[in-house]
C-alpha cells in the first residue's frame, strides 16, 4: 500500500523543505538529485544517519545520512565552531537538522496523510553498519549535493492498521509509483 | 533592569543559536539560563526570577505545551513572556500554544532577525 501521495510529491516535498532549512540555517545552497522511490538496505559506512519517527494513520520514519566529514561542515555553519571529527556538538546538530527538515516535511505531508506526530531524533555515527526498515519496506531516497560532498534524505511511510481505518473514508484514492 | 533568560530546548545546538542571537539584541541581558525539558525548565523557575522564555515544544518528560499549562497556572508566572521556538507549525498547535498562553510563535528553520523581531514585540507588550 503506497502513501497517498506519489514519492515524486514526497520527493518535492522533501526537497523543498531541506533547501528551506539549509538555506535559513546555514546559508548553504542544496541540490537535490534523481529520487530513487525503491531504495532498500543502505551501507552507512563511516557516516553520520539520523532517525526521526512518524507515527498517525500512516507511520515509518525519514532519515538523514552523510559523511562524517559533511556532519561537520554543517554543524560548523549551523554553531559557528570548527569541527574536525565527530563529537556529541555534532551529532547534537545533525540531530536538530533532521528534527527541522523531517519536522517541516511532515507538517506539509500531514495535507494528504493526516495528522502525523514526530519522534525525537536518533543520531548514529559509526562503522560497519547498515540500514533498513522493518519487513522490507523501501525508502524514498533524495540525494542531495552540498559543498562538494552528498547527503541523502529517506522517507519511509506506511499506513497504521490501528488508525488508518478510522481515517479510511478521508483518504484520497492511492496513486501508482 | 538586565533580563533574565531561559532557553527550554533538548537540543544543546538550538541552545547555543539561541545564545548567540540574544546577544546580538539590544536587550539588556542578564544571566542566560538553560533547561533541557519543561521539568528543569520549572525547577529553574523556582529559584529564578525569569523575565523571558523560549522554549521548544517536543521535549522529553515534559513538552513544551505541558510546560506552559504549568506556568500559567502558576500566580507567581502568569504573565512571564513566554514564546514558542518550534518545529511544529501544524494550526491545531498554534492554536494549542495561543490558548495555553504563548505571546510568541515561531517556527524552525528560523533567522536570527525573526527570532529579534518576536522578542522586541513580545517585550513591547509587556
């Protein structure tokens, strides 16, 4: 079952709300590349991802992934420091940065999904490891260019049994991918 | 009189921002103070006369619109400037926020000069 909106809409949505939050935060301009509507188990090698949970009549979770070094450009921007490695300053910024753009997409999702409650973030940063959502569920992947490196933004919705029956009838009809 | 400050946010990044751009306002400052969550944020007010918060409103252990409802409810904070610093901009929780007595509401991402301008207002009205 696929949101009630397309994950190109999803991907607009997405792309504007994190130029928005790049822009008004750091001053750094983005550029989102091709969306990959499909994208399953990522290698997250050396990078910095950051989780924010949704939950509502459709739930899942949007995500933040970059390099480690990226992590610290923009915490830099955003705290006005200098940082060489990945410290608690950084992740603590990466996780305000997923907080505002998984924040701002998801009140601007809420229009064709209903209202959506938010998690705190969840910040990761390590070797060795990989993602993937629960029982296979794909993420839209947003890429994104930004002073010469690349980030992504994922987003993962799925509909609620509990709730999306009671909402059933305010639904819009599902779209194909 | 210098203005005694409370920045209620679980980011300790948000905090700083924050920091940074009260000094930048022609306020007279007194000491900046900082609470993680709206039950620090009411032990500070405890033992500190405030004459300003910003505070977030997704916190853990106590949000930030629990936390309002506990400061105006309060004789002593009942008309303490409070305004909202957050990412949530759905209507139903500013509507939430107005009601339960915020002065001020912003959203994030967030300019200093749009935090500057919520601050002169909210202490204009006072």
């Amino acid at each position: 079952m696929q949101p009630p909106i397309t994950p190109n809409e999803i991907a607009v949505i997405v792309g504007n709300n994190t130029e928005k939050v790049f822009t008004t935060m750091l001053g750094l301009e983005v550029q989102a590349g091709p969306v990959d509507p499909k994208a399953t188990l990522t290698n997250e090698e050396g990078k910095v991802v950051c989780l924010v949970g949704f939950t509502g009549q459709w739930s899942g979770s949007g995500s933040i992934s970059c390099s480690a070094s990226l992590a610290c450009a923009i915490s830099g921007k955003l705290l006005m420091t200098e940082y060489e490695s990945v410290n608690d300053e950084v992740l603590d910024a990466m996780g305000e940065m997923a907080n505002m753009i998984i924040g701002n997409f998801k009140d601007e999702a809420a229009a064709a999904l209903g209202p959506l409650g938010l998690s705190t973030p969840t910040v990761i940063f390590g070797n060795n490891f990989q993602t993937r959502n629960w029982n296979g569920q794909s993420w839209i992947a947003v890429p994104f260019s930004c002073e010469g490196e690349c980030f992504e933004v994922k987003i993962c919705l799925v509909p609620n049994p509990a709730l999306s029956a009671q909402g059933a009838a305010k639904t819009p009809d599902l779209q194909a991918v | 009189m210098a203005l005694d400050v409370l920045i209620v946010d679980d980011s300790a990044a948000i905090r700083k921002i924050l920091h940074r751009v009260l000094a930048q306002t022609d306020i007279a400052l007194g000491d900046v103070l900082e609470a993680g969550d709206g039950v620090e944020a009411l032990a500070v007010l405890g033992k500190r006369k405030i004459g300003l918060v910003l505070s977030d409103i997704n916190m853990p252990n106590m949000d930030g619109l629990q936390f309002l409802t506990s400061v105006r409810a309060n004789a002593e904070w009942n008309s303490m400037p409070v305004i909202m610093i957050t990412t949530e901009g759905s209507q139903e929780k500013v509507m939430d926020a107005v009601q339960r007595g915020a002065q001020g509401y912003v959203r994030k991402p967030f300019t200093a000069e749009q935090i500057k301008e919520k601050i002169s207002s909210c202490l204009a009205g006072q």
